[in-house]
C-alpha cells in the first residue's frame, strides 16, 4: 500500500468505522486509482494532480468526499456538484450495514468513480456485482478504472431506478445516491430475505439511510438509521435557487405575524427537522445570514409545487417581542411547521431510528415504532 492509503486505513480501523469483514478490501483497492486528475476539496478548491501532485493525493486519502462532477458534466455551469466520491467512512459505514457475503449478489445503483464496485467485486467476485450509472461518460470512466485496477464487474449506463432484471434476483441493493421514493423495481429484483440499503430524504431534510429487507409477499420494510447527505439519483432531485425563484416580497402580498418560537430546535435538530420533514416533504428550507454578522438570520420554507413561501426572522434584539413571520401563498407554511413540531413533541421527540418505511407496489408508506402507526403516505 502506499503511505497515504496505510494511514487512511489505519484511521478507519482505530475510529471503528471499519470492520474486520471488510478490512482486506479496503487495504486491497486504492482510492487514488478511481478518481480523476481534477478534484475539488470541500473548501471549493479545485486540485490538479499534474500540478500539484501531493495535494491531490492528500485529498484522494483524507476522510472527506470528494467532488468529482459539477453540473452534470455540462461546461460553463454554476459549478453544482453533481457526482462525487463519497467519504471513505461512509463508504465503509454503508457496506457494513449491507451486511453481504461471499455467495451473494449485489446490485449497486450509481457507479460514480467506481470504487464502491471494486470493493464489492474484492469481497464477492466480479461476477457478482453489477452496477449501473446514469452518466455515461462517468460509467465509461468507472470501466476504464476498474479494469486498470483488475476488476471487471458488469457495468450498466442506464436509470439506476430501473434496477438491471437481466441478472435478478440480487441478494442485495445498494444505492449511493438519495431517493425520496424507493423504486419498487429494486424490491422486485431482489431476493426474499434480501437487503435494500439507499439513502433518503425529502426535499425538507436530506438524510437518513433506509435499510429495508425484502418479504415473501412482494414489500420491504425497514428502518432509518445513519445520517448521511448525498446527492440525489437525477430523476428525484429537489428544485435549486428556490428563494430566488419563488420569494420576491416587494411584488407580492403576505400576512404578517409573530412567534415566539425560535429555529434552534425544529430546524437545527436532526431529529426534530427529520420528523417536520415526514409532514412536509415537498417544503425546502434555508437560512440566509445577515451580512452585518451580528447575529441576525432568516429561515425561509418555500414549496415550488403551490409557489407558497415563508420567512421567519431571527433577531436577537427582537427576543422579547417574539420573531416576524412573512406567509404568501396557498399553503401557511410555517403554521404547517409549527403543527409538525408540536405533534413531534407530543410523541416524546422520537428520534429517527424509530421511525420505518414500507415499500409496496402501490404505496410508499412511513410509520413511527410499528407498521400499524402511520405517519405519511404516497403513491
């Protein structure tokens, strides 16, 4: 192993983020080999390896993801990420809650740089995996890596959301990008007994890891656990630029009030944000700060599909008097959330590992320490 790679290993193994189960893939497949020349480290800084060579391979090694593709590829962008390589922890963290074996088959959905596949085909064969990405520049990338790298999974350019039925039945699904809504084709292709591993969210709070396993009936059910942010599979993305797009008080009208309510808990909690979030999933919410630095900010709630907002204005000056509430549209959004936070409060502040998720054909269904609960529902 290089030095770099030894230490990183090292440090995954002394946090306990990396079990012994997967300790020899880990040293065996070197991140290095799977990420491109150019790399943006999360201060925004891009690094070319020919120019700056040991930066860059302390960016390939450091526990941090790593931005890999702005706007999908697209030149002259606003620079939006739009595939990375995901935190090595994570990674590690993810394929220990996949809880797969050599015998099985896995099914990744999102190849990105490709190194998630490498580790799986060192563990299961390459045989055994397939993984599928939508970019098919990057899927072409990921193949060339691979390879290089002496693994030759099956490697798909297509929707991730469709699964791959050509080698169901998979023992286990794992995806590497957000999902709002679990495609029921990745129940269908797997095994009874078998595991769905994808991180989740809405557009309210991006998230948590769904772990679902597979029934004998055609539903998987699980639990959310982790908490981890990633970059959504493309067809389930959320709206960007939506406070410039929908909040223009100056041409609009709204009504005025004040709470005494302050964001700390409903929109800084993790908790408490993810539980608002299962009552108000097509909300976005963002705090813009005062360029005075003096403590001030707003939190602003928009849904796109009604093109109703609120602001709420936090000023410490204020304290006494309670915080200004803009509302416009059809839909009182901070109402809704004031709802959401005390029926989240009456159920004891349950945190999000007790909340589930059911799978059908028909239905998406949320539910809070048993299945008979039911908090949220979609088609």
């Amino acid at each position: 192993m290089l030095p770099e790679h030894e230490k990183l290993v090292a440090r995954l193994v002394q946090a306990g983020d990396l079990s012994p189960h997967w300790r020899t893939a880990f040293e065996k497949v070197e991140r290095h080999r799977f990420l491109p020349d150019r790399i943006t480290s999360l201060n925004g800084a891009t690094v070319d390896r020919l120019r700056d060579e040991a930066r860059w391979f302390e960016l390939a090694y450091d526990d941090i993801p790593v931005v890999t593709q702005t706007d999908d590829g697209a030149e002259g962008g606003s620079g939006c990420p739009s595939s990375s390589a995901s935190q090595p922890s994570i990674v590690a963290d993810m394929l220990r809650r996949l809880d797969v074996f050599p015998g099985m088959r896995a099914l990744e959905i999102g190849t990105g740089t490709g190194y998630n596949a490498a580790l799986l085909s060192h563990l299961l064969g390459d045989g055994e995996v397939t993984s599928i990405e939508v970019d098919a520049e990057l899927a072409e990338l990921a193949r060339i890596r691979l390879m290089s790298a002496g693994f030759t999974p099956l490697v798909v350019t297509g929707d991730g959301t469709q699964g791959w039925p050509a080698r169901a039945p998979y023992d286990r699904v794992i995806c590497t990008a957000a999902v709002q809504r679990v495609p029921y084709h990745w129940v269908a292709q797997t095994c009874p007994g078998g595991r769905i591993l994808t991180p989740w969210g809405n557009a309210f709070h991006n998230g948590v890891l769904a772990e679902l396993r597979v029934g004998s009936h055609g539903t998987a059910h699980g639990r959310f656990g982790g908490g981890v942010v990633f970059m959504w599979v493309r067809d389930q993305r959320v709206p960007r630029n939506v406070v410039e797009t929908y909040v223009h008080p100056e041409e609009q009208g709204f009504e005025t009030s004040r709470t005494e309510l302050h964001p700390y808990e409903p929109i800084n909690d993790f908790d408490a944000r993810f539980a608002i979030g299962l009552r108000m999933p097509t909300v976005l919410n963002r705090v813009e700060f005062a360029e005075a630095g003096d403590g001030r900010f707003t939190v602003y709630l928009v849904d796109p599909d009604t093109a109703s907002w609120a602001s709420w204005h936090i000023d410490p000056e204020q304290r006494g008097t309670g915080y200004e509430v803009r509302q416009h549209g059809s839909r009182e959004l901070f109402a809704e959330l004031e709802s959401a936070y005390r029926w989240w409060r009456r159920e004891g502040r349950p945190g999000h590992a007790r909340f589930g998720l059911t799978v059908s054909a028909q239905h998406q269904r949320i539910w809070l320490d048993e299945e008979s609960n039911l908090v949220a529902s979609a088609a």
